[in-house]
C-alpha cells in the first residue's frame, strides 16, 4: 500500500471531493475542540431565567 | 463562551432524538416542537427579544391579511420596506435602558439585549421582509413554516438569511450522510468560531471599540487581524448553524465560499455572506436596474442601503458607498472590456499572475479597511482611524 506509486493521486482525488472534505475537517474541528477545552459535560447552569 | 456550545451539544442532544422520534406521518408536529425549543431559547435569552420578534410575526400576520383583502400588491410592497424601520428606531431609542428600566432586576443580559438591537434585529427584520414577500408574490407559507422561519434557534442570531424556502420541506427522515455532514460541520465550525478566532484576536488585544496602536505597521496588522477574526467569526458561526438546521433535516443555503480566494470586489461578493447577496440581487439590484436601467447606478445604490441595514450610522453609510462604488467601478471596467476586441495573444502567464496578485492584495485590503472603518464606534475615530493608516 505504502508502495503504491499512485497514492498521492488517490490521496488527492479523495481530498478533492467535498462531502470527503467536510468529514475530514469534520474530525479535525472536533479534536481541536476537545483538545482545546477539558469539558466538563455536566448540563450548564443556565438556572437564571 | 465555551458553556454556551456545551449547551448546544445538550440541546442537539436531547432535541434532535425527541424530533426524529415521531413518526414521519407527524411533520407539523415536529415543527411545533423545533419552534416551541426555538421559542423557549429566546425566551431564556431575554424576554424583549422573543416580544420584538413577536412584533415581527404580527406584522407579517397583518400583511397576509391585507393579501387576503386583495389589497394593492405594489403599494404592499412598498410598504413592506417599513419592515426595516425598527432599525432606525433602535438606534433612535436607547433600548438596553428603556428593557432594563421596563423589566427591572430580570433584564439581567443587557449586553445580550444591546447585541440583539443591533444585529439579531437586523436579521429578524430582513427574514420578516423576504416572508412578506413570498406572500404577496402568491408564495405564501403556512403560519408554522413562517414562525419556524423567524424563530429557528440553529440561524437565530446572524443568519444564514433565509426566507420561509428551507422550511417548507424538511426531510422525512434523517439520512445517515445529513446526520455525519451535520455533526462535521457543527464541530469544523466550533474550531474556527472558538479556537482559530480566539487565536487571531488574541486575548482583548483587539477590540472592535477601536484601535489606538504604535505607528502605521501595527494600524495595518490590526486591519487585517480584525478582518480575519470577523471572517471566523462568521464562518464559524455559519458552519455550526448549517450543521445544526442538518440534525433536523433543514438544508440552508451556504454563506461562504473561500472569500479569501478574491482577486476583485466583485468577486469577493460571489464569495462573502452569500445569502446576503442573494438579497441584494433579488430585492435590491434586479429591481433597482428595472426602474433605472443602470446596472452600475442599481449595484451603487443597493449597497447603500445593505450598508444602512448593517446599521443605521454614519460610518456604515460610506462602507455601503465604499463597496457600491467599487462595484460601480468594477462592472463599468467589465463592460468596456467586454466591448473590446479580444487579444490575438492572451497576456503571457507572467503577466496574469502579477494582474491576479495585485487584484487580489487590493481587494483584500479594501474591504478589510472598509470594514475596520465601518466597525469604529462613531464616525471621529472612523476618520481617525483612516488617517491612522497613514501615519497621520
């Protein structure tokens, strides 16, 4: 697989299409997020109203 | 601000599974329940703001009225501009001191209700104008479609600007694809409106309350930083409202598509805020070219008055004129060209791509400096501020 001389088309070809790109900064947005804030998912206290 | 998106991960959490678990047979009921979550949120955000938008609903109940009375359809429509003039009123009044005075203790989000006059308004008003067009074009939606369309929690606060379309047939069932694109793009979007615009606006280093840096370099850096950050801002905003209308199988338009792509004003107006141009086209432009029969004096004046829209100041006025007369300007040069006979030999590559470089270095810095001046509290540091761009 590593060896295959036509990865880097295939990698392209697939990173080209949108729904395919959408899912993969999908993936990358939600791991930003959760590395970027310890949640805490405990329902927030929105008791003032 | 990072409680709020938790809060939209319980609310999609626990909302999107009741909605998809009635029946398909239940449409409506679904829609009753999506408004009736909507309603609540904007009751739990502050009571004026689910009375203004209220006021909102009645005026468009009254204009369906008038359609059923087989009232003037032209005159309706002229009268349906007056839509926009709680704009002007919210300027006029100082509506945070009237709603704390009117509401007491209650009114404890003043920030919030401030936030809402100026740009929650803008769009309830503009979203209460496209519904009462649809219905005196003869395309009117049922009474729940139009509340749904005013009150949708996913694209409440700024958009993307929608009339009633993507309300009317939500789909029967969630689709596995709907349901992945939706959850992708809620947490892309969470990145860029949390993380990525966090990390170019740095921490209160830039405000929007104006700039008063050292020297010409840094006015310049900020200009860009801001522009930026407003760009993440809104992207990000878009993207978790596109991603959250999919978990209920509502499809809204797209809002941006690489405006940082621009190699000219015009262009960047096919790429920024899309359902705003979509606006502009089909209640400003196509309708002011009809009357005047000028294109260029039609695209002019349509962004001024989307400059007023924005908000009804002074230093918005000439943001709407800054962009209008680039946009003059811009398709006046396309239309002279267009009438000249076309090369033999087109520009050698070389050239092109100096051209589309400085195309593009121009447009960028154009409407980021129109944009930083438009966001200047007052028109005195709007002015100072363009000054400050050169050292003055």
């Amino acid at each position: 697989m590593a060896d295959d001389p036509k990865l880097p088309s295939k990698l392209i070809t697939i990173l080209r299409d949108p729904q395919t790109m959408t899912y993969v900064l999908g993936v990358i947005g939600w791991l930003i997020v959760v590395w970027a804030f310890p949640f805490d998912w405990s329902l927030p206290a929105y008791a003032e109203f | 601000m990072i409680a709020e998106f938790s809060f939209l991960i319980w609310l999609l959490g626990l909302s999107v599974p009741v909605y998809w678990a009635m029946p398909a047979a239940w449409a409506a009921m679904r829609q009753v329940f999506l408004a009736v979550v909507s309603v609540v949120l904007l009751w739990a955000l502050s009571p004026f703001i689910l009375i203004a938008v209220t006021g909102f609903g009645v005026l468009v109940a009254v204009f369906a009225l008038a359609v059923g009375a087989k009232a003037d359809k032209r005159r309706l429509k002229m009268i349906s501009w007056g839509l926009f003039l709680p704009l002007l009123l919210v300027e006029v009044i100082p509506v945070d001191l009237v709603i704390s005075g009117l509401l007491g203790p209650r009114a404890v989000d003043v920030a919030g209700i401030r936030g809402f006059a100026l740009l929650g308004l803008s769009y309830t008003a503009i979203r209460s104008f496209i519904i009462t067009r649809e219905i005196i074009d003869g395309n009117a939606p049922s009474p729940l479609q139009a509340v749904m369309s005013l009150v949708f929690f996913g694209s409440f606060v700024a958009g993307p600007i929608t009339g009633s379309t993507p309300f009317r047939k939500p789909a029967a069932r969630l689709e596995g694809q709907a349901a992945l694109t939706g959850i992708a793009r809620i947490g892309w979007g969470a990145a860029v409106f949390f993380v990525f615009r966090n990390a170019v606006a740095g921490a209160d280093a830039v405000g929007w309350a104006g700039v008063a840096p050292d020297g010409t370099a840094a006015v310049w850096i900020i200009t860009y930083q801001k522009f930026l950050t407003l760009y993440l801002d809104f992207t990000g905003y878009s993207e978790i409202a596109i991603g959250t209308a999919l978990l209920f199988g509502i499809k809204l338009p797209e809002n941006f598509r690489y405006p940082f792509l621009a190699r000219s004003i015009q262009e960047f107006w096919q790429r920024w805020h899309l359902s705003l141009g979509a606006f502009i086209g089909t209640y400003l432009f196509k309708p002011l070219v009809r009357s005047y029969g000028k294109p260029t004096l039609a695209i002019f004046m349509a962004f001024v008055i989307v400059g007023l829209w924005h908000r009804l100041a002074l230093p918005y006025f000439l943001w709407g004129i800054g962009h209008g007369a680039g946009l003059a300007l811009n398709m006046y040069l396309k239309q002279r060209k267009a009438k000249q006979p076309r090369p033999v030999d087109p520009s050698p590559l070389a050239i092109r791509a100096v051209q589309n470089g400085a195309g593009w270095v121009f447009t960028m810095t154009y409407v980021a400096v129109l944009s930083s001046f438009a966001l200047s509290p007052d028109i005195g540091s709007a002015v100072a501020y363009l000054l400050s761009l050169f050292g003055v």
